[in-house]
C-alpha cells in the first residue's frame, strides 16, 4: 500500500521546495494534482521539458514517488468542442505521466448532473479515443464520482466503472464525499460502499466532512434556497463526520494494498501540522 499526499496546500511553492516540504514531512509518494505552473485546472497542461525535468530531479533528490497523477478535465462535458480539447489535453497529460515515470492517473467523471445522459455519451466518446493511448503508455486510471458530476453516487458509479470492462480501470473512494455518494439515504453507510466496490478498490481519498443532509440541525446556510451547490469539506480526520472506524476497519478487512491519499484543503494555514497529523493517523490505521 502507498500513503500519498495531495500537495495542493503547498501549490504556492515552487515545485521543487514542495516536493521538498512533504518529504521533510514524512511522505514517501504525491498524488500530483492540479497547480497553474504545471497542469491547471480544465486546461492545457503548462509543463514542457524543462519543467518535467525540475519534477523528476526533485523526486529523485528526496526520494518521493509519484504514486499518481490527477487531472481535471472536462471529458464528459455535454459541449462537443469542450470535450475534444480535454481529449487533448488529457492526451499530453498522459505523455507527461510517462516521462515522469508513472503509471498511475486518476480523475473525475466530471460532465453535468442535469445532462447525465449527454454527459455519459459524451464520457465514452472521450474514453474511445483514450483508453488505447493509457494502454500504449502503460499507465493505469482510478476514477471517482465527484460532487456535480454526472455521476455521483457510490453503487452506479462502481457499475459504470466495471463497465468500461478492463482490469486497469479501476474505482476512487473518496471518503470527503461521503455523504454525497450515500445518494438520498440521509446516513452513509461506508462499509456497504466500500464492500459494493470490492475488486475494483484500488484508491481512496481521506479528508473528513459534514453531513449536509443530518437531521439534527442545519450545516449550512446557503442563498438562494434550492440552490444546487455541492456543499462538503477537506478536513483532517475527527473534525466532521465521517464513520471512520467503519472506513479503516473495512479497509483492513480487505486487505487494502492500493493507494490511501491524504487530501485536506482546509487549513493552508496550518498545512505542514495538518499533513502531519495526516500521515501519523493514516499509517497507524493501515498500517498495523
């Protein structure tokens, strides 16, 4: 198993130094996710030769691995011309992966929650024209139900990735949203989830969040009511409400030997504590 960190609380420093800062930290692998200088969100990635050449000098002074990479684009958006430049942009992402020495991605299903069918057609087009290019490369792909994609509940979001049908296609628990995948049931059942994706596990997300559905008072205000926002957090463990006695557990049970992320965003102030705290939490409870 790998414990990574997603380093977006330290995006505001050059990529060498915050390769550096986790490393002092304790972490061993990054989850590279979306930062401006390198490969900003929904757009072409920035990074040339010379800057994937920092990255790999950076791991191979530290030590650190990449145990994956994470790029955001909108390949399942209902626009076709939108859906054709992330396919590019997805496509120069990959080539980056392998020079980096990866072989590892992962992303969002992305499209739009009040377009699903679209957005679906438009997600296996997208993936026609890249799942050869992963394979080419040798390079393997998580996926995850985010909030306000077409996609967003557990059970259809594991089925739609067994669907894509190849070994190297695997699901995302991405524990932060929890309360989000549990659909309409106002609890979450994280074992059930957990076990529902089975085999197909290969990488969860840990953050903790509210409960914006409890019964027992309000989480949020929100204006104009009914707004449709996707409302959760990226905390440390223990500030919200995630069950997370029933997520280690059950990890434990499966023996869960694929990628754990720590990805707070919460606390840019306090980011090296939190990430701290992160990894010693972690590694106790997977680690034992």
């Amino acid at each position: 198993m790998k414990i990574a960190i997603d380093p977006h609380m330290f995006r505001g420093l050059p990529i060498r130094e915050a390769v550096r800062t986790v490393a002092d930290i304790g972490y061993e692998h990054i989850e590279l996710s979306p930062r401006d200088d390198f490969m900003p969100f929904f757009v072409h990635p920035r990074a040339d030769d010379e800057r994937v050449a920092e990255l790999r000098s950076a791991l191979r002074e530290t030590g650190v691995e990449l145990a994956s990479v994470l790029p955001l684009y909108r390949w399942a958006g209902p626009d076709e011309a939108e859906r054709q430049a992330a396919v590019r942009y997805w496509k120069r992402m990959i080539e980056v992966t392998a020079e980096l020495g990866c072989t590892q991605m992962n992303s969002e299903f992305n499209g739009r929650p009040e377009r699903p069918s679209e957005s679906e057609a438009a997600f296996w087009r997208s993936l026609e024209e890249l799942l050869p290019v992963f394979e080419r490369e040798g390079i393997a792909l998580n996926l995850e139900a985010h909030p306000d994609d077409f996609c967003e509940v557990n059970a259809p979001a594991v089925d739609l990735v067994r669907a894509i049908n190849k070994p190297w296609v695997n699901y995302l628990y991405c524990a932060p949203h929890t309360f989000h995948l549990s659909g309409e049931d106002a609890g979450a059942d994280i074992r059930s989830m957990l076990h529902y994706a089975g085999d197909k596990l290969a990488h969860v997300h840990i953050a903790d969040t509210f409960n914006h559905k409890a019964s027992s008072g309000l989480r949020y205000i929100l204006n104009p009511p009914g707004t449709p926002a996707r409302i959760h957090q990226h905390l440390d463990i223990g500030q919200g409400e995630v069950d997370w006695d029933a997520f280690f557990s059950t990890l434990r049970e499966r023996d869960f030997d694929g990628i754990a992320t720590a990805c707070v965003f919460a606390w840019e102030d306090r980011a090296v504590e939190s990430s701290t705290y992160m990894l010693d939490r972690i590694t106790r409870e997977l680690k034992r």
